[in-house]
C-alpha cells in the first residue's frame, strides 16, 4: 500500500474515498506493554530484593510512552484528512467504552464492600458481625472527605465552563476553566494524601480486621489513580489550548478528557456516600 493511501484515504476503484483513517506502524504500543511488564516485574524486585532498576525503567518507559504518543495523536488531530468524521465518531464510541470498562471495574469493589458490609458473618470471625469490624474506626465523614467531595464537585462545575466557553470561542474563559479544573484536582489528590497519612488503620493489618482497610484503600486508592490521571489529561488539553488547537467545531481530545473527569466525580459521590457516611463506624477520627 503507497503512503499516499494512509490518511486521506484508499481511493477506491468506484472512486469514492474511504473515509477512515489506516494509522502507520507506530513503535508506542509495544514499548508501552514492554514498560508496563518491567514495571510490574520491578514492583516484585524491589519487594522481595529491594532492587529499584527495572521499577525505575518501566515507570520510565511508561512516561515516555504517554507523551510520545499522545503527541502522534496530536499531529494526526491536526493534519488534514485524517481524522474525519467516521474517525471522529470511533474515537466516541472507543472513549465511551473505555469508560464504561472502567464503571465495571469499581463495581467489582463496590461488590465486595457490600458483601461484607451487608453479610458480615459470611468472613466468620467474631469480629467481623458488625461492619465496619469490631475495632475499626473510621473517619469522620464531614472532615476530609467532605472537603474532597466540594473540591470534585467544584472541580466539575469548572471544566463545565471552560467547555461552554470553548464552544462560544472565549479562549480566556477556556483556559481559566481548565487551570482551575488542574488546580482542583491536584488539591483533591493532595487532601487525600493528608487523609492517608493520619488513617487509623493500614493496608497490611492481617487477619479478619484486614478486610475493611483492604477494600477501603483499594477503592479509594485506584479512585485516587484516576484522579491523578485525569488531571493529566486536563494538563494536556490546557498547554493544548493555550497554542489554540481547540476550535468549537474540533475539540474531541477535551472532551474526552471531560467525559472521564465527570466519571471521576460521580464515582467519588459513590465512594463518600457508601464508604465514608453509610460506613462510617460509632467511632470516627477527624
């Protein structure tokens, strides 16, 4: 195939051009799964041998990996022909896929939180017939987590306004929406830092107590993740605005990065609910 049939399209015998876009051999995928793989060899490393290297070079790769391609995906966005509206429209139902993949993914925590929290026996330890378990004391809802819950919910209303304001052209607006949004987001992330720091309670607590701080720090742990990336996804669309490649018409990339950021909140207003106020325990800690 010439390379004149990437992109733009396969002229066709019945010259009608094909409307999607065959993307060229890119090296990403492969060193991305090669950092992923040394990454999680490198966990292993450093907890049994307390050897850094290969942890260090997966992250490294993986870092590399998100910008250089992120960056071809920009330069496609803005050539000519390639991202057509059937490219468009695959690049929606992918994002909203993708996202649904990940709302099947913390089901499968909240399962297992109200397994124990509705069938406390079912661990059959004294113990644990009350939830949380006898022992536990958890945090107070209306401390950090509700200061985390104003500053996502917060956060939403502003990424809200800077889309409004790319659709009525106001790069001002679209560029302190965004700013905002970032700065919001790495508040969250730190609160939640400050909250982990003073849990009462620990990962690795053995025994029947362990089930409460592992599905608590899982689920608001890989939350904590998301929110860190989706706050990477804002950066990008906020250096992405500043050189004006949003347009009202082509603005598919912050979008996206919306979409996941709403998925973000309305997951956290799940976690606050059950875990935080309906969990709480008759002892709880500020």
């Amino acid at each position: 195939m010439s390379s004149e049939a990437h992109g733009a399209g396969i002229e066709l015998h019945t010259g009608i051009k094909q409307p999607y876009h065959l993307v060229t051999p890119s090296p990403w995928p492969i060193v991305g799964a090669l950092g992923g793989g040394l990454t999680v060899f490198g966990i292993i490393m450093v907890a049994h041998f307390h050897q850094w290297g290969f942890l260090i070079a997966g992250i490294a790769l993986i870092l590399a990996t998100m910008f250089l391609w992120w960056r071809d995906v920009v330069k496609e966005s803005r050539t000519p022909g390639l991202h057509t509206t059937i490219v468009r429209l695959g690049l929606r139902y992918g994002m909203t896929l993708f996202i649904a993949s990940e709302v099947m993914f913390f089901v499968a925590f909240f399962w297992a939180y109200f397994n124990f929290a509705l069938f406390p026996d079912n661990v059959g330890s004294a113990t644990t017939i009350a939830w949380p378990p006898v022992g536990i004391h958890t945090f107070a809802p209306f401390s950090i987590p509700f200061f985390n819950t104003m500053i996502l919910l917060l956060s939403g209303t502003t990424v809200t306004w800077a889309h409004h304001s790319l659709l009525e052209r106001d790069k001002r607006g679209l560029v302190i929406g965004l700013g905002l949004t970032v700065l919001l987001g790495m508040t969250f992330t730190a609160g939640q830092a400050i909250e982990y720091s003073h849990a009462p309670f620990h990962l690795w607590m053995s025994g029947s107590d362990a089930i409460f701080p592992s599905v608590f720090f899982l689920a608001t742990g890989f939350h904590g993740f998301h929110v860190i990336v989706g706050t990477c996804f804002l950066i990008v669309c906020f250096f992405r605005a500043l050189k004006d490649q949003f347009t009202p018409e082509r603005h598919f990339g912050f979008e996206a990065a919306a979409w996941y950021w709403h998925f973000v909140d309305v997951v956290w207003l799940f976690l606050f609910t059950c875990i935080y106020l309906w969990g709480a325990s008759a002892v709880t800690v500020a």
